[in-house]
C-alpha cells in the first residue's frame, strides 16, 4: 500500500533517523510512504490566538496539496502530527477561517484529507504481528516506558488516543515481545521549547519523566517526537557528566525499536545518533 | 486591593476577544495550577493569571508566567469549567508581541544550544516567544 507523506522539517536535519526509521520499519509492513512533492515547514506550533491566520497558512496549503494526492496524509514528528491535525479540524469546523485561509491560497480545502499519524498505521496493521514473528524476538522482555508528551494527545479533540489514558504504544510494544511499564508520567511535558528561554524547567522535567520512568524498571524509553527525544537525550546526557552516579536511560524513537523487531537492518535506524548509547543496551541485537 | 479603571475593561475585552475564551466562567479551583508543568517557575499560579484577566489587572501581562508556559496544554484539557488556559495565556503573549515586547531574542538563545536543538524547537520557541 501506498500513502502520501510528510516528513516535516526537523526530520530532515537533526531527526534523520526518525525518518529513515519510519519509512524502513513501515515498509516492512507493506506500506510504503510516498513524500510530497513539495512542502514546506508546518509551523511547528499551532497558534492558538483566534485571530492569527498567518500562523496557519502553511499547514493549510501542505493540506490542500496532499487533498491533490490522497485521502489520507501520514507523518509521525508529534509536532507536525498536532499541527496539520488541528489546522485540518479548523478547516473543517470553522467557515470563517476556512473562506481567509483558501482565498489567501487560492484553493478549496474543506478539511477532506484524513491525517493520520505512524502509530495508527501500525495500530491498524494487519501484518504486525506476523511480521514481528519473522524478527528476531530479540526484543523479548524488554522493559520498555512509552512516553507520549503533549501534542500526540493535546488538545483532546485531535488526540490519537484517548487524551488520559492511552494505549497505543503500549499496545504496539506488546506485540513487539517487549514489555511497557507502567508509569505516571509518561503524558507528561518534557518542557517542550522552554529549552530555549528556560532550561532551568526542562532540566527538572527530565529529572522527574526519568525517575518516573526508572522508577518503574524502563531499560529504554521510546517517543515519536524529536523535541521530547532531544530534551530527554541532551539534558540525561548532562547529568551524566556531572554526577557518576546517574543512570541515564536511553531514548529511542519507536520506529527504531519497531524496525529492530521487524528486522531492518540496523544500519537504517540511526541508533548511533542519540548521545545516550542505546547499543551496549540492545547488544543481544545484530547491531 | 486591586481596582479597576478603563483599562481593565480593555484588557479583558481584548484576552476575550483574541482567546476566545470567557474568563468569568473560571471558579478558581485551581486544578490549571496544580497541573501545569511550568508551575514552579511561575511567578502567578495559571489560577492567578486567570484571576488577574477576570478583573482586568494588567499584572496579567506583565508576569513571567506567560513567558515560562510550554504550551503543554495540561491546564486547557483538566479545566472542569472546560475553559482554554492556554488561549488566555496566549492572548496575553500576543498582546505583548504585537506592541514589540518579547521574551526570547535571538540573541539570548544559548550559542551552545542553537546548533544542537531540532528545528522545531527553534520554529516553535520564536513563535511563541519572539516577536
Ligand atoms: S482549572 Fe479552570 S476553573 Fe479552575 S482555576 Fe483554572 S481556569 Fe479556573
Ligand atoms: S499550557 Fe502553560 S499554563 Fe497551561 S499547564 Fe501547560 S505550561 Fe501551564
């Protein structure tokens, strides 16, 4: 099967191997991701003044082109996720910014194109399970913390899951022969671009998603969102340095872990990118 | 005590107006507060902002706590008065932004940082917090 894809900004600088991992582990599943032909940068935030339109073009004409291509448009950078989800439902629900939005872009966009995010492609998946069973199984008993951060779930009305209580990573690690702890933290935000203007917050946030998450046995975290990969990643890194006796715990992204059990060959994945070594880890694995 | 003059009918017509959101419907629970992720850097509780806007203090918009929000959207999803906090927060960003005052320059982006983060934190923190 072929669907329309947008990889986003990030995934084509620092995030590389989200994307590389997200178009190998999906092929595996016999879906292949086909980009765009252009696209430019979502935005990365949604505004979330009533009155910024400019805020929402890009994700409106990215929208309007993939409604050219398809009837469904995948990505899987949470950011971009949050942004074309929300600005889809705006162009579906709100006429008024519907009429700006398509007379500044000389289009007819009405919100038709269905966004839908690489979780839910594996969630609906047929070939998961029987694609897991061609794997290795190395990936057996690992203990694994999904962490979902905000902008997968929030604001409710674009969530992938049920916005307190979700299931679909767990779900997915399941099938994979891992195990999902259970923490609390794991909607939690990481602190998000704070890291910018406040480090100080983010700092903290690690600490506490980390301790949560350690608390609870996790060998290895896993997110779709290289903002929450970067924070957790640099800071753990961090504290390392400065105090021997931190444990850090590596943080993949979940298509890498998804690719490994499906067998993509490790030179796809990009493990070697993350500055908490998740390979000593995963040695079991034909790294 | 606080009092209210023209202004304050100002201001609150304006957070109305770009949030979307009525502020007099919030009962000061505090659920916002006790949720939020930035609340220890905070100079005023989400609770207080919101407070502030219903009576039109312009201390609303010159708190840290609008600046030090992540937009994590806790607040706006916990809200039992089913009210957006983040929008308010937001409209009193955007107030600010318009008339040029901002809270990250470029320039005091740490050198050691801007090579390093995703572009999307870049994308994102100057569109939240520059103008
Ligand atoms: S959670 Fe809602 S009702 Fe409660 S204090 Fe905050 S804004 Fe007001
Ligand atoms: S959106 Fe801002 S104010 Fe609301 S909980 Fe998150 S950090 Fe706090």
């Amino acid at each position: 099967m072929e669907m329309p894809y947008f990889p986003g900004c990030t995934l084509y600088r620092k995030a590389e191997n989200l994307d590389a991992s997200t178009r190998s582990s999906l092929a595996a599943l016999g879906v292949k991701l086909i980009e765009l032909p252009r696209w430019t940068c979502c935005g990365a935030v949604v505004p979330l003044a009533r009155d910024n339109y400019m805020g929402m073009v890009a994700a409106a004409r990215i929208l309007a082109d993939a409604a050219k291509m398809g009837k469904t448009l995948a990505t899987v950078c949470s950011f971009c996720y949050n942004v074309l989800k929300q600005v889809n439902y705006v162009m579906q629900r709100d006429p008024e910014a519907r009429q700006k939005l398509n007379n500044y872009l000389e289009e007819g966009y009405r919100g038709e194109v269905r966004v839908i995010h690489a979780l839910e492609i594996c969630r609906q998946n047929p070939s998961l399970r029987a694609a897991k069973d061609r794997g290795s199984g190395y990936l057996r008993g690992l203990k694994v913390a999904c962490y979902y951060g905000c902008t997968l779930l929030r604001p409710a009305a674009v969530a992938l899951d049920d916005a307190e209580n979700p299931a679909v990573m767990e779900e997915m690690v399941a099938v994979l022969g891992a195990e999902a702890v259970a923490y609390p933290l794991r909607t939690a935000c990481c602190g998000s671009y704070q890291v910018l203007h406040e480090g100080a917050l983010v700092a903290q946030k690690v600490r506490e998603i980390i301790a949560s998450a350690s608390a609870a046995g996790a060998e290895v975290i896993i997110t779709s969102c290289p903002l929450c990969q970067f924070n957790l990643d640099w800071w753990q890194e961090r504290f390392s340095r400065e105090d021997g006796g931190f444990r850090p715990v590596p943080v993949l992204y979940f298509t890498q872990l998804l690719g490994m059990a499906l067998g993509v060959p490790p030179g796809d994945l990009g493990l070697e990118r993350h500055l908490v070594d998740p390979r000593p880890l995963l040695s079991g694995a034909p790294l | 005590m606080f009092l209210r003059s023209k202004g304050s009918e100002e201001l609150i017509g304006r957070v109305k107006e770009i949030s979307g959101q009525d502020p007099h419907l919030c009962m000061q629970c505090g659920t916002c507060g006790g949720n939020c992720t930035a609340r220890e850097f905070m100079d005023f509780l989400p609770r207080q902002v919101v407070r502030m806007v219903q009576l039109g203090d312009a201390r609303a918009l010159r708190c840290r706590s609008i600046w030090i929000c992540s937009t994590c959207l806790l607040c706006t999803v916990r809200c039992p008065r089913g009210i957006d906090v983040a929008r308010m927060m937001e409209a009193l960003r955007v107030i600010n932004l318009r008339r040029g005052r901002e809270a990250l320059p470029v320039a005091k982006i740490p050198a050691g940082l801007l090579g390093q983060v995703p572009q999307m934190a870049l994308v994102g923190g100057l569109r939240k917090l520059s103008a």
